[in-house]
C-alpha cells in the first residue's frame, strides 16, 4: 500500500487496547440483558431495514463497522489526539504532555459469525508547545530528566460475539466469570446522529510489582477508568452499503502515574483527554513530525496484523512494560 494510500484508509480506534476493554468490560457493569441495563437505548433508526440495534446480532455487526471493515481486504485505521494531566492532592491541575497516535485493523469473521478484530495501536507523548516526538522528558514534579517510552501494542485483538466477550485476563490477573450477557449498547439518536458512550472502570493487580519496580509502580492494585463517546451518522448505519461506518467521538482514561515519570507511589494520578475519529487523513489529524516519527521508529504500525491468532496474547502497556523495560537504576 503506497503511504498516501494509507492515509486515507481510516476508520478504527483502540487507544491502549481500551477498545477491547470497553467491549468486555461493560458486560461487568451490566445488571440485566436489555440495553436499558447499561444506559436506555432509543431512536427511530435503532430499527432499520439492515439492523436491529435492540438486539445482539445487530450490535455485533454495527460496532464492527466502527472497529473495522467487513470488507477483509481492507484495513482500518482510527486517531486519537489530546493531552495528559496529572491530578496531585491539594494542588492544580497540570497539564503534562501531549498524546497522538493511531490503530490499524481489520476484520476476520470466524465460523460461528462473530468477527475477530485485529489490531496494531502506536500512541507517542509529545512536546505540548512544540509538538515534537519527546524522547526526553523534564518531569516538573521531580525535577529530574526521565526516558519517555511509547505505547505500541502489537497485537491487541478481540472477538466481536452477539454476546458481551470475557473481560481481559491481564495476564490472568483477572479471573472474574461473569454471566453471559447479549451485546446491546446504548445508542441515543439525536436528530441524524446517533450517539454512543462507553464507560468502564477497572481494578486489577499491578503487572509491576512496586518491590521490584520502585520508582515506576504505583502500588500492588491498578485503578484505571475509561471512557467513550461515539458519534455516527444514523442513515450510514442502516445503509447496508456501507462496509464500515466514520465516526467522531472523544476519549478519556483516568490512570496511575505512567511508569517512566518515576513517581513511585506518590499520591495522584494521570487524565488523558482526547479528540478520536475515522474518516479523515491522517495529515489532516496529525503533524508532519508525528507521522515521519512513526514512520521512522514503528514502521509496521501503518500495517494491520495479517491473520487472526487466538492463542496471541493481547497484552495491556504496563505488562508490555514489566516484559520489555527494565527497573530504573539510580
């Protein structure tokens, strides 16, 4: 695929794996097996001739326009774009660095109809006046130089059911069964547009051990919330001519410190803010800078893994990180 090509070929999110979070996750919160159990559900357009959005079967296709293409031969690609706070107790706000980045997947369907989702996601901190790729960074709260390291899950995939997934195991650090709920989200129509949030919170053992990793783990427990906003247009969702569906929409993460900020278990705690989307060039989302940097460092990142394997691991950021860094020395 020429690079231009590629630009264009948008239309997948999954910020640090968070969309197959959100997926499985949600099921944990749901209290019955109506939409009405995870936000009510309403709208003309919820019942169209394609789609019946109040059932799973109809939920499975429709999320897996927005993850994807069921055209197999096409790839997907979504943005996510915005900033990274970090929230300290009794003092401000204050806004650290930049986040962008992108995911590219695509679809498989499986012998029983559901649809596996096959992604590669790249995310870098960036320079919030400048915008440039930071390699280094100042952490103004310890006054120290830190080695900025990158997000890039390759792969993290998950399978689209007409019923909710199991949660991720995390490296079977979750063992939670729950019941087997049918997928239906709580889409809202407002006038053309249907809308969609997303809300998960999770709380699962660390993958740093904060005796082994001192200065980068916030303690034996991970708190981590996220959450999702999506916005389609309500006639391309029951246009059966439509592959794949475009969207806006915003993303949110509340998170421990990340690791290579080395604040140990000081207390506080990170808030990602973002724009996400499909449908546009990625030049038109992102800076020249953030793409060549790609490009240069993450080259296969551009490319959707090829096949679907259920005995690949889908790791979170921080078990890639206790895998592939090593403990701060100093």
């Amino acid at each position: 695929m020429k690079r231009r090509d590629f630009f264009k070929n948008v239309g997948n999110v999954g910020a640090f794996g968070a969309g197959a979070m959100a997926l499985s996750m949600m099921s944990n919160q749901a209290k019955g097996d109506s939409a009405s159990s995870y936000g009510q559900s309403m709208g003309q357009s919820l019942k169209g001739p394609y789609l019946d959005l109040t059932t799973g079967p109809g939920n499975k296709v429709g999320y897996a326009r927005l993850n994807g293409d069921l055209d197999e031969s096409k790839q997907k690609i979504g943005w996510f774009k915005g900033h990274v706070m970090a929230i300290r107790p009794n003092k401000p706000i204050l806004d650290t660095v930049g986040f962008q980045g992108f995911g590219v997947s695509r679809l498989e369907k499986q012998a029983d109809g559901s649809y596996a989702k096959i992604l590669r996601e790249v995310g870098l901190y960036t320079d919030l006046r400048t915008g440039e790729v930071l390699e280094e960074w100042k952490n103004p709260m310890t006054n120290e130089d830190v080695r900025v390291v990158h997000i890039a899950n390759d792969p993290f995939n998950y399978v689209i059911k007409d019923h909710f997934p199991e949660p991720p195991k995390f490296g079977d650090r979750n063992q939670e069964e729950i019941p087997k709920i049918p997928f239906i989200l709580p889409w809202q129509q407002r006038g053309d547009r249907l809308d969609m949030e997303i809300h998960i919170n999770l709380f699962y053992p660390n993958a740093l051990d904060p005796k082994k990793w001192v200065r980068e783990s916030n303690g034996p427990m991970v708190q981590v919330s996220e959450g999702f906003a999506f916005h389609i247009d309500a006639a391309k969702m029951q246009d059966s001519s439509y592959t794949t569906l475009p969207y806006s929409g915003t993303w949110n993460r509340v998170t421990p410190w990340l690791p290579w900020m080395l604040m140990g278990q000081t207390p506080g705690h990170m808030l990602y803010n973002a724009f996400m989307g499909s449908g546009e060039d990625l030049e038109q989302v992102h800076s020249r800078q953030v793409l060549d940097y790609v490009e240069k460092h993450y080259p296969k990142y551009f490319t959707a893994p090829e096949t679907y394997d259920p005995k690949t691991p889908s790791l979170s950021s921080l078990e890639l990180y206790a895998i592939e860094q090593e403990p701060f020395k100093g």
